[in-house]
C-alpha cells in the first residue's frame, strides 16, 4: 500500500469533516482531510481584519441545555467527540424573540415561555399548538430515515391562524431549511426541538473555540489535515472511488471518502458524471449578512438587549430565494453580546448582525465596482430595518458610535465554500443515509441533512459511525 493510502479522506474541514476525522481516528482509522481553503470551519469559520476578529456567521450553537439533561443531541455529540463540557465554554442566551404583525413569541431557552407567548396571543389555538408539539415529541426526527412533507401543511393541521404559522416558520426555516417557502417535516422537527424546547447557546470566543477543539482532537489522534489543498477531481473506476486527484497534481487514495462538499458539487468532482450533474437538486436560497460593530460604551446605553430577533415586516413570510438583491422584508438580527458570558467576561465591542434572504445570481451578475457600491447601500438598508425592531437610538447617535461594518453576499459564500449557488443549506434533496450510488463515497453535513454547527457535528458524527466504524 503507498503512504498515500488511506482509510478514510475526508473533503472539507468544516464541521462535519473535521468531526467525522475525530471519531474515526479515535478508532485507529488512518485519516486525511483535505480543505480548499486556507482556514477550517467551512461556513462557519472566522477572519480577521486588523486587530478584530470576525466569526463568519455563528448566531448561536443551537441544542443547549443546562448540565445534567442526559441524552441530548448536544450532550451525546459532546460524548462522542470526548469534549467535556466545560471546553466548550457555552454561554446561554439572554433572550431572543420572533415578531411579525405586532405579535411577539419569546424564544428564550425555555419552551414554558414560548407557550405560554402562543396562548396569549393565540387562545384558539392553545391547544393545536400542544398537539402539534405532542406530535412532533412522537416523532423520531433524527432518525436516518427523513419523514419527509410539508411542514407548511403539518402547521395548517394543527394551526389555524396564518400568523402564528409563520411565526413558527421564521425561525426555522431561517436557521434550517434548502427549501423555498417550506421546510421538510423531519427538519422542522428538529428546528423544534433545537431552537424551541433547547435553545442557543455561544463560546465566549465564539467559533473559534469550536473550530480549535476539533482541529486539537485531529492532531491529537494522528488526523493527516491539508489545508490549501483542495480535491479537482474523484476518480471513479469500477463503480468505486478509485483515487482523489488534488489541485496540486497529486494523487490520494482511500477505502472510504466522505464529502461534505455538498450533493451537487460532489457529484461535479466525479470523473464519471458531467460537469453541469444534479442541476435539478441545486439549492437556490442565499443570506446577505451585515456585520456592524460599536464602542462598547456608546454601545451599551443603546439598550439592546435581545440576542437574537427573527422578523417579518410583510403581510406574510416569504422564503424564497428574491428576484433584487435581498429581500429585506424579514431576517434574523443577532447581537453577540447578549449571552451570559458570566462575571468579568464581556465582548470589547458592541456587535451587531443581520441577514436576510439574497440572491445569488443577482449579486453575482453585477461588475466588481457594482458590487462593491451594493454592497455598501445594502448594509445601510438593513440596518436601519434591523434598527426598527430595536430600542430606537437616533441617526448621530447610531453613526458616532459605529466602529466598522463588513458584509457577506451568496457570492462571498460560494468563493468561501465551495458551495453551488452560494446556498447556504446546500441542495433540496437531503440522503439522510449518507450514501451514493457509489458503495465507498459518502455524503456527510449539509446534504446528509443535519444542518448547523451543532446538526454538521452530529452529521460527521453519524456517518463515520455508520460507514466508518459499524461497517
Ligand atoms: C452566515 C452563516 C451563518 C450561520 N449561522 C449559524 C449559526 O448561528 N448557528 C448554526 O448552528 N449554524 C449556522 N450556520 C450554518 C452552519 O455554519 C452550517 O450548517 C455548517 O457549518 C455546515 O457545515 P458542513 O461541514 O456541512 O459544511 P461546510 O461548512 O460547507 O464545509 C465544507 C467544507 O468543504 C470545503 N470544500 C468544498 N469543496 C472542496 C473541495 N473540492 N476540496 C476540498 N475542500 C472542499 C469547503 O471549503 C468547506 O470548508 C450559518 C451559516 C452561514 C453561512
């Protein structure tokens, strides 16, 4: 066998290929991962601009619970990887929120709240709204197998007033779903249970201290990690995964290979599919992401308390990938300094984010110096629609204690990642089995289906237990 030979090569160092890498090196596999890009984390990942440290996109580590809850995904998914608790260094929420036509539901660690939000605003449906949780709680919604339907049509069953729909769809198609206007019925389970009945969560240093964890956990169980080395192509001869040609020329092989490239774009690297392969699966829903940050004193006396506030301005929720730019009508607002960082502890600037839908290909359509000016009036845009939704602090007020802005658009995520279409929640047809028509080329992370940080752990986790390690 040459050194080149692996059990397992791993493509993409984001959450899910570096979890995958833990579990199976923990078991004596030989590993190799293999990253593109100069940094892991995948979409999740951090930059720096001078002295200040940008986490990509991390809101919130969803599925917190306080210690001693046994048998949550978090608490197994810790287990697995031999994280103790205290290394992650979680930080819950003070309190977030969805509002949309004058209602507000608290989303706050704590299912009671939000229950008792959704009998306030909504008697008649009280009771269809303990049903629907009562069916969902039935539902084993991390099983292998998705259900599959419409979450639009399981809420119509159980809910009568379309608001309350949407304000449940806010959220979790926001923070979970590939697919336009819906999100499939096992996904939304799982949003349920990881954003409703848990809740959110943050490191003090943010990603960072995810990302740093899983990257010790490769080295310290013999991980081989290229960074800067991405796969051009997956040789496909006798119906296997024969080798894995690199950018460089180079050439790996390996028994098994997990990609967490995405569906689409695996089945782009293969040498036995045309390029244009999986089109008709291709993800379509993209988020621009303003990033603000504030003096800390200044910042403070604004009053914004929330940690995060999902919103919808419109008569109703539309999830769908827009024909402008963005569709500022709804969207998420994150404030990162709102998390029990303990005493002692706080961010040294006020941070201020916000995403909405985008469109990809509008935004990749326009000339560099387009773009670059979009850019810019779109970050003013949204955030003085994010400022509604806020105590209201004044235009001087506001810019005088502004400190830097960035933003991200689809374009930014697909250079960044990889990713066809920029699509954040990767293709619309998830194989929860992590299997492909080739027996020793696995799906693992987004398009296995268990999305987020905490859902690509999991994904990693899964599949190198199903394929790697029972097999
Ligand atoms: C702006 C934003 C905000 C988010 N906020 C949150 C949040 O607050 N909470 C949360 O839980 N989730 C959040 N998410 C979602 C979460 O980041 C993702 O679901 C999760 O990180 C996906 O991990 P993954 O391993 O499946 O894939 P990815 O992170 O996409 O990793 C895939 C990796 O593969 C690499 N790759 C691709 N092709 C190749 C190739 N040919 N060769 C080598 N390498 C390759 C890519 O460079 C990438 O590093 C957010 C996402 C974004 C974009």
């Amino acid at each position: 066998m040459s050194a080149t030979h692996y059990d397992a090569a791993i493509i993409g160092a984001g959450m899910s290929g570096l979890a995958a890498a833990v579990r199976l090196s923990m078991y004596g596999r030989k590993v190799l991962v293999l990253e593109r890009h100069n940094a892991p984390g995948g979409l999740n990942s951090f930059y720096a601009r001078g002295r200040r440290k940008y986490d990509v996109g991390l809101h919130a580590l969803t599925n917190w619970v306080p210690e001693g809850v046994k048998g949550a995904p978090l608490v197994k998914l810790m287990r697995q990887l031999r994280i103790r608790r205290e290394e992650l260094d979680l930080c819950p929420q003070l309190g977030s929120r969805v509002t949309m036509g004058g209602v507000s539901l608290r989303i706050n660690n704590d299912f009671a709240r939000l229950t008792e939000d959704v009998a306030a605003a909504f008697p008649g449906d009280a009771d269809g709204f303990r049903r629907l949780d009562a069916w969902i709680a039935a539902l084993d919604e991390a099983s292998l197998q998705a259900h599959g339907g419409s979450a639009r049509e399981l809420l119509a069953r159980h809910v009568s007033s379309p608001l309350l729909r949407d304000l449940l769809l806010i959220p979790t198609c926001y923070y979970g779903s590939a697919l336009e206007d819906d999100i499939e019925v096992s996904q939304f389970a799982i949003m349920w249970r990881s954003l409703f009945h848990e809740g959110f969560a943050r490191p003090f240093e943010g990603v960072r201290r995810v990302i740093r964890l899983l990257t010790d956990r490769c080295r310290e169980h013999g991980v081989d990690r290229r960074m800067k080395c991405g796969v051009r192509r997956i040789e496909v001869r006798q119906g296997r995964a024969a080798a894995l040609l690199l950018d460089d020329g180079s050439e790996v092989t390996a028994d098994a290979v997990y990609s967490s490239a995405g569906a689409v774009e695996t089945m782009r690297l293969r040498s036995d599919l045309p390029p244009d392969a999986g089109a008709a699966e291709a993800g379509r829903l993209g988020y621009a992401e303003t990033i603000a940050t504030y003096g800390e004193e200044a910042f403070a006396g604004f009053g914004w308390n929330d940690t995060i506030v999902f919103f919808c301005d419109a008569e109703r929720f539309s999830y769908r990938s827009p024909a402008e730019l963005v569709d500022p009508s709804s969207g998420v607002i994150c404030i990162p300094n709102n998390y029990d960082y303990g005493p002692g502890r706080r961010l040294e600037e006020g941070w201020l984010r916000v995403t909405a839908l985008a469109s990809h290909d509008a935004w990749c359509a326009l000339p560099e110096e387009a773009y670059v000016a979009r850019k810019a009036d779109w970050f003013g845009r949204l955030n003085r629609v994010a400022r509604r939704h806020l105590p209201a602090v004044t235009d001087a007020t506001h810019d005088g204690a502004l400190v830097s802005t960035d933003m991200f658009t689809p374009r930014t995520v697909r250079k960044f990642t990889g990713h066809v279409g920029g699509a954040i929640y990767g293709s619309t047809v998830k194989r929860r089995d992590g299997r492909t028509d080739l027996p020793n080329l696995f799906l693992i992370g987004t398009d296995q289906g268990f999305l987020g940080v905490t859902g690509a752990m999991l994904s990693g986790i899964s599949m190198a237990n199903l394929h790697g390690l029972k097999a």
